[in-house]
C-alpha cells in the first residue's frame, strides 16, 4: 500500500482512532504510519486539541445571581429581568 492510501485510510479511520474505538491491530497499523508521516501526526494532534479545547471550554460558566441583576440594571433590562426571576 503506497504512503498516500496510508493517510486516506487513516483519515477515514481518525474519528475512531482518536475515541479508541478502532481494534488493536488497526491502531498499531496507525501508529505505526504516524511515526513516520510528519503531515498525519499534525492532523491526529490538531483534531485531539480540538475536542480537548472543545470540552474545557463548552461548559457554561454560572453566574452568580447577584452579579447577574447588577448587569441588568446597567444595561437596564428591568423587564428581561423580571421575566427571568418568573422562569
């Protein structure tokens, strides 16, 4: 199998290779291709960042209540306010 159907196949199989969801034997093969493809191992790490950057950043921040009324009277949202309150 020449380089270029290396990286095809492991572009096909990267959403599985970077969840674990792919077997042992095919995730050797991988790897073995990643040691030696400089352009595959950048694209591995980028998509790994990404649902790293993905996950720590997806989460709501909670806002204290009070802190929250504050910027509503200064942006005087009073209504949006009160609607809230009833929700």
């Amino acid at each position: 199998m020449s380089h270029d159907e290396n990286c095809r196949r492991l572009l096909d199989s990267l959403s599985g290779y970077v969840d674990g969801e792919l077997s042992d034997e095919l995730c050797v093969e991988i790897d073995r291709h990643l040691s030696t493809c400089e352009n595959c191992c950048i694209v591995v790490d980028t998509l790994k960042k990404t649902i790293y950057l993905y996950h720590v950043t997806s989460a709501s921040p909670e806002i204290p209540s009070e802190v929250r009324e504050r910027l509503y009277q200064c942006l005087d949202l009073k209504n949006f306010m009160s609607k809230q309150q009833k929700t």
